[in-house]
C-alpha cells in the first residue's frame, strides 16, 4: 500500500516537492492568518497561564493562531506538571507521555526542532532583538 501524501507545508520543509515535484503539482499550501497565537484564555490556571507564556517564548517563531489548541493542550499538561511536583504530588507516567506528545505536536522537542527549517543567511530571523 502506498505511503499517505505528505501535506505540502511538510513537503517543502523535508524537500519531498523537489524530489518528487509531480506528487505535489497542484497542491497549495494551507493558508495561515498570520496572527499571533496571542494571550492564554481567562478560563486556565495561574500555573497554566505561566506554561502558556514559556511555551509562546520557546516556540513563538513558529506557531500561529492556527496552533492556539495545541498550545492550550501543553500549556495545560506543563502546568498540570508544575502544580504537582509543587505539591509533592506523584506524576503519573500518562502524564508525561501526554506533555512529551503535545510538545511534539509543536516541534518543541529536540528531535523535532530538526523539522523547522533553520532562516537562510540573510534572512531575518525574529528573536535577534531578543537575544542578540
């Protein structure tokens, strides 16, 4: 059975499309609003609302207002972690299974930084005024 196509935002990133230009002729790449992914929701908790804010800080270059539910996800797991190892509190292995998918979801994780493509030389890149 053949492999499922790649989406094309993937495919570009991997260079799939200049492999194999002809799997890709005509397919788009899903347009993004380019919106930030902005402040946490009211609704979560303080330690949430912390995890939020780190999570925008480590990979805030990438993500979108498209990727609010999967900040939301590891926002709330990070701060679920949090709160139980200052409480003392056992952390359930599921736990951490949970925060190391929703991580992976964002490309936050070691392994999958190494899937974002690096700017070019040249290219502008967001957090020089930042760290630079």
């Amino acid at each position: 059975m053949a492999n499922a196509q790649l989406p094309m935002a993937k495919a570009k990133i991997l260079g799939a499309d200049k492999k194999n230009p002809q799997r890709y002729r005509g397919q788009g790449v899903t347009p993004k609003s380019g919106r930030s992914v902005g402040p946490a929701p009211e609704w979560m908790s303080d330690s949430a609302k912390e995890a939020w804010a780190d999570l925008v800080d480590e990979v805030g270059a990438w993500v979108t207002y498209e990727h609010r539910f999967a900040v939301e996800n590891a926002a709330l797991i990070r701060g679920q972690i949090r709160d139980m190892v200052s409480t003392g509190d056992p952390i359930a292995a599921s736990l951490f299974s949970a925060a190391s998918t929703a991580v992976s979801k964002l490309a936050a994780s070691p392994v999958d930084e190494s899937k974002v493509p690096a700017p070019e030389d040249g290219d502008v890149d967001p957090t020089d005024e930042f760290l630079n």
